[in-house]
C-alpha cells in the first residue's frame, strides 16, 4: 500500500486525505496545533462555543459544486440547515437583502463561471468584479456588501471569484449545526476508519527529497514519515521547509506573489433573553455579522463581529467595542446586552494557520493576472503536493475545488471525475 502524509489539518489536508485513502492510500495527516481542522476549529468561553473561520456556507443544494464534492465523500450526511431568509447588507442605513438569481437577470451570465472547476481563465472571468457590476446596471455596494465572503482588497476581486462565492449565497446559505469542527470531526473519522491516523502536536520542521521519488517529513518531536507529501499550509511556508532548498526560479516565483489582508474578529457572549436571534449574515461596511447558538426561546446567545484589517491592532478592546458601537446601529440594544467578549487578530491566524501576516484567504488573486496568482498542486520536487485555499478560490467551496484538484494531479482526472461525476 503507497503511503501519503498529508501536512496540516485544514479542510483541503483533510478532504485530501479522506479522498486518497479511499483510493488505497494509508494516509498520515500530521497537525502542529492540539485541535483538528484549522479554521474550522472551535473553541468555548464561558460555555458558548465559538467558530474561528467556519459561519454559514453555500452550493449545497441537489446539483450544485459543494454538494458534488460532498455527497461522494459522505458530508451531506452532517447536520446541514438552509437559512430561510438571504444575507443582508446595510447600506446608508437601509437594509437590503440579496436577490435571488431569477430576480436579476444581468446575473444569469455568470452561471457557466459559477459551475467552472478549471483554472484557464476567459477573459470575463479577469473582469474587474465592481466594475462589471456597474456596467450592468447593478449596484456593488448592495451585490459585493458581504465582504468578508470575499478576499480583500475589494478592488482586486474577479469575476471568476465573484461568480463562485457570491453566486451560490444568493441560491441560498446553510449552517452546520454544531459548527465546523463537526465537518473537521467527520472528516477525521473517515480518515481513521479506512485505517489512516491523525496526528496532533506535530510540527513539521524540514521535508526531503528521496531517492525512490516519494519525501520524507521530519517533525520536531524527532518522529519522521516517508510517502507521498500533500502540503496543506501556505506555499511560501512550505517552501521555507524543504531541504535542499528548491530551485531559486521557483522561490522567486512565490516571494513576489502578495497575500490579501487578515481579519480581527470579536467574539460576543449576550446576556440571556436580551437579543432576538438572526439565522441570517448581515453585514455593514464591511463588517460581518453573524449570531451563533440560540437558546429554546429563539434568543442569541452569542454574536461574532468580523472585519478585514491591515496592520496590527493596537488596542484590541477599544477596537472591539467600535464594532459593537457599529454593530448597534442594527441590532438595536446590543451595547448593553454583551455580557463578555474576546477577540482575535492576525497575529491569532498566523499562529493556529502559518499564513503570512496572518492573511485570512492567503495569496491575494488579483483580477489583472490570475493565471499568475494560482498555484499549481505541483511542486518542483517530485512526491510534494501543494492544497489549500492558495492554490485558487478560498473558503468552502474554493478549498473543497482545491482538494479536488490536488488529488486529480495524484490520482489522474479519470479516476476524480467518476468519484464526483464530473464527467456526466
């Protein structure tokens, strides 16, 4: 049996390793972190739980991209709930909730985007996403005001990125109930039944090139594990850890790529029986937010605030509390509902992700040269793999396309394409 080691737990390592050990290979996945799944991790203040990366999601529906990586790999088995009601976005005051697709019909031209797996780009697809909406008649403020869905800055977002993410929402969004260590959770266990392992706390430390074409990972507990290599960290990252140093061609190539900017995110615990709960997103200039668990009543028990940011927070709390002052402005009553929060920055990302400058969606894919700004699952050293939101669209969706495609690379697109009936 060919053995694969997939490095870091995030949902493109772990959906890699679920579809490679469905097709004869021991899977070894290897975590630097105590918690499985990257952003899709948890965590618990106070006893609410709280999603670090993982809100509402998606292209779930019968036919629809998500659900046709999905549903093959068993994940539609999870907890899933359709949002009735679609996002909302806050414009100058007044509240406007997105269209469905059948009430635009300028948008009807980006299905063929929408449902595209490929990476060789038309040149709607290297369309400026604001200014494309504008030349038809629409208006970005309202149709791009779910920001944190997309990478930022703004102004560099495709029409290709626009397609793929904010056309599935506006069919509709879903939740998982539990959060997304539950889909973390699921995939791990597909993993270990198929006789795979999933390992915590190791860190990898160096990768290197053997003779018989497969890699050998060195972790900094000293253990070691030989096979195919899937890097599911940052490319530059994992560049960084090969030994001898890849050719400086390559390297170069990397270094001149930039990464979008990071998020700081205010984590809110709500006093009991004081905030209606919303199931949809709602975001104001730029702003996302997005209530957490309600209680038996259909009152709030937790809020999650989300903005982009560049450059470091100097002081978080006075930070934190200008989003909740904003926040305010559509949830009437909630300054003096918030019992407690936290809060997380960049710096939180780099640490649980190794994404420089802790980037939320990694390399920025400017609009002007996206043929340049998607990697390649390739490497230049034989037996490493490249997967993750770096290599094309971020998010669910984007990160499940790039498992995918990683493992057409190793497996061959025949094989990839009667697992997820691409073909038909």
């Amino acid at each position: 049996m060919s053995s694969a080691v997939v490095i870091g737990s995030g949902l493109g390592g772990l959906l890699c390793g679920s579809i490679l050990s469905r097709h004869g290979y021991n899977v070894t996945v290897l975590e630097r972190g105590v918690q499985t799944g990257g952003c899709l991790q948890s965590f618990v203040r106070d006893g609410i739980r709280f999603d670090t990366g993982f809100h509402s999601v998606a292209g779930l529906d019968p036919g629809e991209p998500l659900h046709r990586v999905f549903a093959p790999l068993g994940l539609m088995e999870l907890p899933w709930r359709k949002v009735s009601s679609p996002d909302e976005v806050v414009v100058d005051g007044v509240s406007h909730f997105l269209p469905k697709l059948s009430e635009v019909p300028a948008l009807a031209r980006l299905k063929p985007l929408a449902y595209d797996l490929g990476t060789e780009f038309t040149e709607d697809a290297s369309a400026n996403a604001v200014e494309w909406l504008k030349a038809a008649g629409l208006d970005p403020r309202v149709l791009l005001g779910v920001t944190l869905r997309l990478q930022s800055p703004l102004a560099y977002v495709s029409l290709h990125e626009y397609a793929h993410i904010a056309y599935h929402f506006m069919n509709g969004s879903w939740r998982l109930d539990g959060g997304g260590q539950v889909l973390a959770q699921a995939i791990v266990n597909d993993i270990r039944s198929r006789g795979g392992s999933v390992l915590t706390r190791k860190e990898v430390v160096e990768i290197n090139a053997l003779a018989d074409g497969s890699c050998r990972v060195l972790c900094a507990d000293g253990s070691s594990f030989q096979g195919l290599v899937v890097s599911d960290i940052h490319p530059q990252e994992t560049a960084s850890l090969v030994r001898p140093q890849l050719r400086p061609s390559y390297l170069k190539r990397l270094s001149i790529l930039k990464n979008g900017s990071g998020i700081f995110t205010t984590y809110i615990k709500l006093k009991q029986k004081q905030i209606r709960f919303v199931d949809h997103a709602i975001s104001i200039n730029g702003m996302l937010l997005h209530f957490g668990q309600a209680d038996a009543e259909g009152y709030a028990l937790s809020l999650d605030l989300l903005t982009y940011t560049d450059g470091p927070v100097n002081d978080r709390e006075a930070f934190a509390q200008s989003l909740i002052r904003l926040a305010a402005t559509r949830i009437s009553g909630l300054e003096a509902a918030v019992e407690a929060f936290w809060t997380s920055t960049p710096n939180t990302w780099q640490r649980y992700t190794a994404t420089p400058n802790g980037s939320a969606y990694g390399i920025l894919k400017e609009h002007s040269r996206l043929s340049i700004c998607v990697v390649s699952p390739r490497t230049p050293l034989p037996g490493l793999y490249l997967t993750g939101q770096n290599l094309g669209l971020h998010g669910i969706l984007g990160v499940s396309y790039s498992a995918v495609r990683t493992c057409s690379v190793i497996l061959g697109t025949e094989k990839i394409n009667q697992m997820f009936g691409f073909a038909q």
